[in-house]
C-alpha cells in the first residue's frame, strides 16, 4: 500500500467516521462530550434558535466532511488518486486547523478544541507530502 493510499484509503475515512458521524448524528451530545456549552432544548426564544443553528451548521460540516472521506476512500480503492483530492486534503485540514487556531487566540472554545490543533496541522503537513507525491 502507498503513502497516498493509506492516508486517503485509510486515515481521512478513519478520521471522517470518528469525528464528522458523531457529530452529524447527535450533534448535541458531540458537543457535550468535548465540554461546549450547550442551549436548553426546550422553549422559545434566541436560545432555541441559536440550538436549532448550531445543530444544522454541525450536520453540514458533517455531510461535508464525510462526503470527502467517502471520495477519498474511492479514489484510493479504485485509484488513480487524482491530485486535486491531495489540493483538497490541504485546503481542509489548514482550515479546520485556522478555525482552531483563532478559537484558542479568541478562547472561545474549550480546551479540548485547542487540542485538535495539532491533530489538523499534522493532518496538512501530511496531506502537503502526500499531494507531491500525486505530483
């Protein structure tokens, strides 16, 4: 198995299953577990419109993140990998990773989401070696 293999064969559908399902299922509880503060589920008002956009903002990165990791899977099984999907990997975790990064300047986020930092940095200089080896 190939570098580019493993890593979309294996790693990015690994990491789509362990962190983009749980939260596109129960989105709620995700949130829970890594300690966010969490809006009362029932009644009116701002707090139950800000609970009802949190849930579809987590589902859409969910569908997102797990349509990659499904497109990553395929390609990788079925190759060739197209280069493209290696720019893609780059572009998502420096994001993700940038999203982190201003949360932990602005702690506006709990210490656990200060944690995945490096989880998505190591992720892009990963998916940057692994791109130029699609060359």
């Amino acid at each position: 198995m190939s570098e580019p293999e493993l890593f979309f064969g294996i790693v990015v559908p690994a990491a789509a299953a362990l962190f983009a399902v749980p939260i596109g299922l129960a989105p709620i509880g995700w949130a829970r577990a890594f300690r966010w503060p969490v809006a009362p589920a029932a009644g009116a008002g701002a707090h139950a419109d800000e609970r009802r956009l949190s849930v579809y903002f987590a589902r859409c990165l969910s569908a997102c993140v797990v349509a990659f990791g499904v497109a990553s899977a395929l390609a990788a099984w079925t190759g060739p990998i197209p280069p493209t999907l290696g720019l893609q990997a780059i572009v998502l975790g420096a994001g993700l990773a940038l999203a982190h990064v201003v949360g932990a300047v602005e702690r506006s986020q709990p210490r656990t989401e200060d944690l995945e930092i490096a989880l998505y940095g190591g992720l892009t200089l990963w998916a940057v070696r692994v791109y130029s080896l699609l060359g």
